[in-house]
C-alpha cells in the first residue's frame, strides 16, 4: 500500500515531468477544439441554399415530375435536401404517411448534426473539475512540505512551486472549459437553425404535394 501511494505522490507532483492533471486537461483541450472544428465543417456541408432550392421543387412538383424533383434533392445534398427527398418518395401516399416519413428522416439527420457535439458540454464542465483536483492535490504537497520540514527548514520555494502547481491547475482547467462552453453553445445555435429551417421547408413541400392531390383528384 505504501509503494501505491508513494506511485500516486510522485505521478502526480507538481514537480513531476510527467503531471497527469495538467496532461489530461492538455488532452481535453485538444479534443474540444478537434470536435468544434469537425462540427463546424459537418454543419458547412449540410447547408443549403433553400430559396433556390424550392423554387427548383416548387416547379418540378407542380409539373409532377417526381422523379425530377428526386434528382434536384440529390443533386442538392445536405440534411434539408435528404428530408424533402424522403417526402417525395411518399408523394403518392396520404398526408400522414408523407409527414411520417420526413420526420424520421429529419430525427436522422438531427443525430448527425448534434454527433460527438454533446462532448463539448461533457468537456466544458469535466475541465474544471480536473483542474481543482489539481489545486487540491497542491495544497496537499505544499502542507506536506510542511508537515516533513517543520517550521524550521521550510522551504519557501518548494512551497510556492506547490501552491504556483495549484493555481495553474485551477487556471488551465477555466481556459479549456470556458471556449468549450461557448463552443457548444454556438454549435447548439447553429443545429437549432437547422431545425427550424427543416420544419419550415418540410412544411412547405407538404403544402406543394398535398396541392399537387387535389389537382389529381387524390
């Protein structure tokens, strides 16, 4: 038991060149900044220019061509596009199943645009939780030093480098979690725009096809 805690002392010492607190928070830094612009560039893609893209359905459908309006969405790509696509692939059923089956398709493509985001959260409030263990675990080497010196042979500098360990813990783990909350929060922005303009488009296409039935008498 002694050797485990003797381990456990030395790995995590602020002297140590090999600080486990700081190097996990290292690592949690890397991770959020990875995951943010991964984000950035997944939400880039699914983008889509929906102006032009329902002017283009609007006449395809209007014309009937489905198929044609199938080719448009897959000409388009993007979350928007696949949603409608799954709509027009039902554009012969009733209201309900035409709903149904843009909605799973959007729950879908949701998934995919909150994908690894929830990591963001996850690191923005584990981020300073490492870093006050890491103040703990230097107020404990500093009393420590204390404790072994005695009052007469106090090292002032041993000290200060463990009090110094403890601050910087503190200060690292407020740098990662800080960007990453505000990171996850621009991201939650950008998905819940997402939604809404899927909501919208769907329920316009839905408008489009159910016109489309009552001009064939459906």
């Amino acid at each position: 038991m002694s050797i485990l805690h003797w381990q456990l002392a030395t790995m995590f010492h602020y002297s140590s060149n090999w600080n486990v607190v700081l190097w996990i928070i290292g690592g949690c830094s890397l991770l959020s900044f990875a995951i943010f612009f991964e984000r950035l560039i997944s939400l880039k893609r699914a983008e889509t220019d929906t102006n032009r893209f329902i002017i283009g359905l609007r006449k395809a459908i209007q014309d009937g061509d489905m198929v044609g309006a199938v080719q448009i969405c897959e000409n388009t790509g993007g979350s928007i596009a696949n949603i409608v696509k799954a709509g027009l692939t039902k554009h012969n059923k009733d209201k309900d199943r035409i709903e149904s089956a843009m909605e799973i398709s959007g729950m879908i493509e949701i998934a995919h645009l909150e994908k690894n985001a929830k990591i963001l959260s996850i690191i923005a409030y584990i981020a300073p939780l490492i870093g006050l263990l890491g103040t703990v675990l230097g107020f404990i080497q500093a009393f420590s030093e204390m404790r072994l010196s005695g009052l007469v042979d106090i090292s002032a500098t041993h000290i200060g480098e463990a009090m110094e360990y403890a601050l910087i813990s503190t200060a690292a783990g407020l740098v990662v979690a800080i960007p990453s909350v505000i990171a996850y929060n621009y991201i939650v922005s950008r998905i819940e725009g997402f939604v809404l303009e899927m909501q919208t488009t769907s329920s316009e296409i839905v408008d489009l096809l159910l016109d489309r039935h009552d001009e064939l008498g459906y």
